[in-house]
C-alpha cells in the first residue's frame, strides 16, 4: 500500500497522464494478507490511519483519469481499490467481495461511500452485510463496472481505454474526476457554481485552444496534456 500510495504521488511530476490499475497473476486484489500480519493488532483503524487511506486519498486527489482492469477478484479493501478507476472493466472470471463481515469486521478503504453511490443503498448493503461474491455480470448490471470482456482480452481492452485517455484534454479530465468528487453531496447551486470555476480552469489550457482550432479546421486535434 505504502510502495502504491508513493508511485501515486510521483506520477503527476512524471507527466503520466493515465493510470491504469491491475493485478498481477490469478486476481486483482484478495484484500489484507491475514496470515502474514503477524498477529491480531490490538486498534486495527490504525493501518488504515497509516497505509490505507492515505493511499486511498492519493487516489481520489489524482488529476489524471484511473483505469482498473479487474482480473479475478477484487476483495475487502481490494474491491475498493477497484472502485477507484474512473473507467473499470473486469474479465468474465472477475467477482466483488465485501468480505469484511466474514471475520467480524466493517468494510473500509471507502467502501461505505463508494459503494451506495455506485450500486444504490440496497445493493450496498446487501454487498456490505451478506459478504457474497457479486460476479462480473451481476456487476455491469448493478452500475459497479462499465465493461465486462472475456478475461483474455481484458489487458488489450483495458490498455486501449487507458491509452485514448492518454491522448485526450488531461486537465479536462482531472477537472471532471474532481467535480464528480466534490458536488456529490453539494446543492444545485453548488455544483453550478464549482462548474463555473472548473470551466474558467479548463478554458485557459492549451488544450482548449487546441481542440477548438481543430474543431475549426475540421482536423483532429493532438492535445498535449497542458
């Protein structure tokens, strides 16, 4: 989590301009190694205090746009490192799992915030309380992801939404993941305003100029990221 949150940090300064999220070998994420933790600690909100949600945080506050490709399975805290893609495809074989209740405890990671606003309170919940595996099909019905892809072309399509993300307005898109963030829970009036202030932002890059004088032209536009 730690190695995670510090590459998180640097890729702005690296000029990446899309982040893409997978797992290596038979899953995405099957949550907190508990045969390795070394015992029972006695205030488990303190690893979250300091390794999870400061990665969590680096995630959210991110100014580029986040791909995951969910190959096999995405639990506990995992599943909510999922939920971070702004764009999420899972494989076939993929499945989400709140596996917290299972040993006594509550989700965690953003679980309780990402997931009402994902799948409804309902489904949250039923997530949340049950711990059951939701497959990769149920998923896409639910809203929790946007594609599902036979598990074998899951890097190829994950790869290319990442790499025409890549290519688009970076600034615009990081402005958009901030905007979702903030006027979730915002008034009307609210949202309308922090638009107004986005749209001031987005309009004194380079890639605005771009893109209209493309659109003017009837060209493609080649947009740099500034």
């Amino acid at each position: 989590m730690d190695a995670l949150r510090d590459t998180v940090l640097g890729l702005e300064e690296a000029g990446v301009r899309c982040l893409l999220l997978t797992g290596e070998g038979r899953g995405f994420s099957s949550g907190a190694d508990l045969a390795g933790s070394g015992g029972l600690p006695d205030d488990v909100g303190q690893t979250l205090d300091d390794h999870f949600n400061p990665l969590m945080e680096a995630l959210a506050a991110l100014p580029i746009p986040i791909v995951s490709a969910v190959n096999g399975v995405a639990a506990g805290a995992g599943c909510s490192l999922a939920l971070c893609g702004d764009i999420i495809l899972a494989g076939r074989s993929a499945y989400f799992l709140q596996a917290f209740i299972n040993i006594g405890l509550v989700p965690d990671a953003g679980a309780n915030w990402l997931l009402p606003r994902f799948v409804g309170r309902a489904r949250a919940m039923e997530m949340m309380m049950l711990g059951e595996r939701v497959p990769a099909e149920t998923a896409l019905a639910w809203g929790l992801v946007n594609r599902v892809v036979d598990d074998e072309a899951l890097m190829h399509e994950s790869r290319a939404v990442a790499s025409k993300l890549a290519a688009m307005p970076t600034r615009a898109l990081g402005l958009i993941r901030r905007l979702s963030r903030d006027t979730e829970a915002a008034t009307f009036s609210d949202a309308l305003a922090a638009e107004r202030i986005a749209q001031r932002e987005a309009g004194r890059t380079e890639d605005f100029k771009t893109g209209v004088m493309a659109f003017l032209s009837k060209q493609p536009p080649t947009f740099t990221g500034r």
